[in-house]
RNA sequence: UCCUCCAUAGCUCAGUUGGUUAGAGCGGUUGACUGUUAAUCAAUAGGUCCCUGGUUCGAGUCCAGGUGGGGGAGCCA
C-alpha cells in the first residue's frame, strides 16, 4: 500500500483526553485522538463524527474558524480514517454524549481508502467476514461493554460473598458426561479432550475452599448451527459445600437479579443504543417462579394456565398475529410501491420509501421463519411425553407466559446427569434445577445439588455406561469427608444475549467460533 | 445427520408467463449547499447474474447435481 498517509506517531499528543472525559473539559481546548465515525458536510462546514473507543462525540469544523487550508485538508477524511482533532468543548445537549468538539485544527494519521463497512444495513456473513472491523460499529461497542461489566459484576458478586475463584483444566482425559461429541486432540500420543464442563473439577475445590466459582472457555464440537450455539464459549460455574437444593436456588436467583440490576443501573447508554424493551429489568426485583417439571410440562401441554394465559393458546394467537402481521407488511409496502408509481415524489422521499420497503420485505421473511416454526413448535408442545427432556421450543412456549426468570426443579432422573442427587421422597426424581429467562429465551443456567452417596453414584455411573476408572479420583470426594453440596453453571454468552437482546449469540463474543467459522 | 429457505454491482436488494443493451438505493468519484444527525441535490464510474451439466431458436429466470450461506430439529449453555 503505498498510498498510506501517515504523520509523524511521536506527534501523539501528551495531553489529550478520551471522549468519555470530555465533560470534565468544558470550554477548554483540547486534543481528541479518534476514528471517523461518520462525516457530513455543508458549505464552508464539516461535521465529523469521532470515536475514541470510550465514546463517540461529533465535531465541527468551520471554514471561517480554521482557513483554506485545514477545511481542504478535511476533504480527504474518509470513514473510518484515524486523525486527532485540536478544539474547544462545548456543552451541545442534542449531540450524542452531550458535548461538541469546535475544530482548530487537525493533524491526519491515517487516510483510509474503501472501509468495507458503511452504516447501513449488513447480512451476517458479510460481517462475520468483517467482524475484526464490525466490532467497531456503535452496536458492538455497546455489547462488547456490557459483557465486559457483567464479567466484572460476576467476580463483584462473588468474591463479596467470600467465594473462591478457581481454575479448571482445559485439556481432559475423558468424555465425561458422555452425550456431547467434544475436541479431540493429542495430548503427548494420548487422546485428550477439550473441557465441555469444570463442574467435578469445581466440586473437588469446593471441598477444599468451600466455595468456589470459576469462570473459563468451554467447547462443544457439535454441528449446531443455530443462533443460541457456539463451539467455544465461557461459562461460570460455582460450588458450595453444605448447600441444598433450595439454597442453590436463592442463590441463583439473587446472582442473576444483581446482574441485571448492575446492567440496568450502569450501563443504560449502552441499553439505548440497542434498543432494549426495558420491562425485564423493571421486573427483576419480583421473585422467580419456582415450579416443578411435573407443573412445567402441564404448562407447556395447555393443561395449567400462567396468570391466566395458557401456552397452547397464546402460541396459537402468535401464530395468528404473525400472519396477521405479514398481511399488514404486504399491504404497507404496496402502498409505498402504489405512491411511487403515481409519481410526483421527490427523490428523497422515494429513497426513504424504497429503504422502508427494504426493510418491511426483511421482516416479512423474519415472520415467514417464524409462521414455519410455530406450527412445529405447537406438535412438539402438545405431543410431550412426560420423561422427555425439554426442548428449545418448549423452553420458548414456558417462558413465553413469564415476565421473570423461572426455575423449573425436581426432573427425571433419566435425562439428567449421573452426578445429580436423587430425591429422598420420590427416587424417579433428581434435585436439578434449570433457570430459564424469559422473553421466550430459554435455559440460561442449569444446576444442581450433588449426589453425596459413594454406592449410589457408582449405580448412576454403571447405570450411564460411564468408564469408572475416569471416575477414581471424584468418587474420592465420597470417600473422604462427603459433605451435602450443589452448584450451577451460566452460559455467560446466553446471558449476554438475553441482557442485550440480540438477535444472535455470535454477536455476544469478540471473535465468535462455530461451525464452519475459524477466521478472523 | 435431517427439514426448510436463499445465492444478481463493494454493500442491501429488484428483475413479470423464458425474449433482444441486467436495474435501484447506499457506498466510491466530481460538483452544489452555512448546523448536519443514515444530511440533501445533480452528474458519474462500477457486473464471471455461485459452479457444472441439461431443456430451448433463446436461460439471471426452467430442470438435475455440486458448492457456500441463513433459519430450525437433534444436542446443549
């Protein structure tokens, strides 16, 4: 690339602020080091749009103010082109972040030819192909700050409550829990497996620091190509030694609601650029639901109404308001086509129409997805079988009725892992514990407390068909000082995507790997 | 692995029962405009219609196979 323009970088300016600090800098001039975000212009004026990484701020450059030359200079600036812009502060309530840089002069680092991302509108493969630039667009940089202050409010919440945080082995020697297909590598000529859960690593720490949490990458080699799938994600795990069943559940409860409360309170900028519908974190204060599986699958089948709303009738009614909907999105568009085609627009007005149709014809294929869902989701519901696991449909028509999180305890013990405690008054039973967000959301947190019985779990691991010698060192824990205890483990990308939102788990991590993605 | 939808300009898309020279908006470039918030207005450049084969006088359009992608099921967090 020869056509690269840069100055000089030891120009960087000792004393320049960020944006974010903008207002601690009323009227005084300052130097700004920042991206074009975007770039609008008049005679004899430049707006530039700034972002630093702290925030995003527009600036102003008048001809009068900074002379031919500068305002010539200006003309180059492309989208995304880095620069440091010399000017006053001033207080301007309409613009975003509340302040407005009035432009002196400013010193060009870089001139960029043809960013490949404009701000309008993408299809996902092309940003995913992007995303080491897409991460700098106004919606990612809100995302990637929340998942970083929900990582920092996990480690608040937990080392407040005087928990541990221990690490868990990423290399294992064993496909433990056995349903899972896991990375297979080599490990020294020997088979090892990319860790899919630190949970029996967890409970040996908690027996050792009482309680403990861990917070580490976790892979599943699973060809999901859905959009709550990933094949490395990170995922929080605590244990607690002498906790039961109900106090796992208080204290799921509690984590999850300080979570969303510390989102709700801080980070509320980063909310209203996404767009979140802001009724969850009102509700969060309210307890959580809790029912038994036993309850849930009477729900999802129609059989027991949520405060007054049944699921198979308010599925039925979605079903209904979508096609209801798609009719509505056909008409609306004919009409813009009909008003174009009689002529007598401007041609502002036909742009805005024709981008309006555009977007009405993507949600009619949105809603077209959904009306071929929810039929299937209506069969799946209604033909339950008592015993079977749920589904991510089902856990869709549950929370569907839920204006909280719920958590549904005491399954079968059939599909639920070996290591689960079996309940005392009915032995079909397990003391797990599923949350599931609402919104239609689903699972988010899937927890239990532990079989503490040393034959008991030998039976469950026969019973599994799990090779006992892997088994040696946890059935010590058994052996050795058992004690009652239970844990959980949140899938710190659901959470994020349920906090923000989006569409899209893939959107919830910098550089997301699933199926058939390994770059950037 | 199965079901389903899709692939046309750098990006987002239109393209009628198969018909002659494939279009629009955005982005790029050039110019106009003194306060813009995806600014606006005028002009302009930009194409292996995913690949292979078939049907046809004629294929972006129809058929078969392949490749790539979206959504869902299974599995799960």
């Amino acid at each position: 690339m020869e056509d690269v323009k840069t100055t000089e970088i030891s120009k960087t300016a000792k004393n320049a602020v960020w944006i974010a600090d903008l207002s601690k800098h009323e009227n005084e001039s300052v130097c700004v080091q920042a991206w074009i975000s975007n770039k609008r212009s008049g005679k004899g004026l430049f707006f530039l749009e700034l972002r630093d990484g702290t925030g995003f701020c527009q600036s102003v450059m008048d001809l009068n103010n900074v002379g031919e030359e500068i305002f010539e200079n200006c003309k180059q600036l492309t989208l995304s082109s880095s620069l440091r812009v010399f000017g006053k502060v001033v207080k301007d309530d309409r613009q975003i972040g509340g302040y407005e840089v009035q432009i002196d002069n400013i010193d060009i680092i870089q001139i960029v030819d043809n960013y490949p991302i404009s701000n309008k509108e993408h299809g996902i493969e092309f940003l995913m192909e992007k995303r080491h630039l897409w991460l700098r667009s106004k919606r990612q940089w809100a995302i990637m700050r929340i998942r970083s202050r929900v990582k920092y409010a996990i480690h608040t919440f937990f080392q407040e409550k005087g928990f541990v945080q221990t690490d868990t082995p990423i290399f294992t020697g064993s496909a433990c829990e056995g349903t899972t297909t896991l990375f297979e590598t080599d490990y020294y000529g020997e088979p090892a497996y990319l860790s899919q859960s630190g949970q029996l690593y967890g409970e040996a720490t908690a027996m050792a620091l009482g309680k403990i949490y861990t917070f580490g990458p976790t892979f599943r080699a699973e060809k999901s190509k859905t959009r709550r799938h990933l094949s490395e994600f990170w995922m929080i795990e605590p244990e607690m030694a002498f906790y039961d069943l109900d106090m796992n559940m208080d204290l799921i409860e509690e984590f999850v609601r300080y979570i969303v409360t510390d989102i709700y309170e801080h980070y509320r900028f980063e909310l209203e650029i996404l767009e979140r519908d802001l009724t969850l974190f009102e509700n969060i204060g309210k307890e959580f639901p809790r029912i038994t599986y036993d309850d849930a699958i009477k729900i999802l089948k129609g059989d027991k109404d949520v405060e007054g709303k049944n699921a198979i009738k308010t599925l039925e009614n979605d079903l209904v308001e979508v096609k209801a909907q798609i009719i509505e999105c056909n008409k609306d568009i004919d009409e813009r086509e009909a008003a174009i085609a009689a002529g007598g627009m401007k041609k502002g007005a036909i742009n805005f129409n024709k981008n309006k149709i555009d977007v009405l014809k993507n949600k009619i294929k949105q809603l077209e997805e959904k009306e071929r869902n929810i039929p299937q989701w209506l069969e799946s519901a209604k033909n339950f079988k008592h015993g079977e696991d749920l589904g991510g449909s089902d856990e869709t028509v549950i929370t569907r009725l839920f204006s909280t999180p719920v958590m549904v305890y005491n399954w079968p013990k059939d599909i639920k892992a070996f290591y689960m405690k079996r309940n005392e008054e009915n032995p079909d039973y397990v003391k797990g514990v599923d949350m599931l967000a609402p919104e239609g959301f689903g699972e988010i947190v899937g927890g239990a407390e532990r079989e503490t019985d040393h034959d008991l779990l030998v039976e469950r691991i026969k019973a599994h068909d799990l090779p006992m010698e892997a088994f040696e060192w946890y059935l010590d824990l058994r052996k050795f000082g058992t004690v009652p205890h239970a844990g959980f483990g949140l899938g710190f990308e659901r959470l994020i995507m349920w906090l923000t939102n989006v569409s899209h788990i893939r959107e919830t991590i910098p550089f997301p790997r699933y199926y058939g993605r390994l770059f950037p």
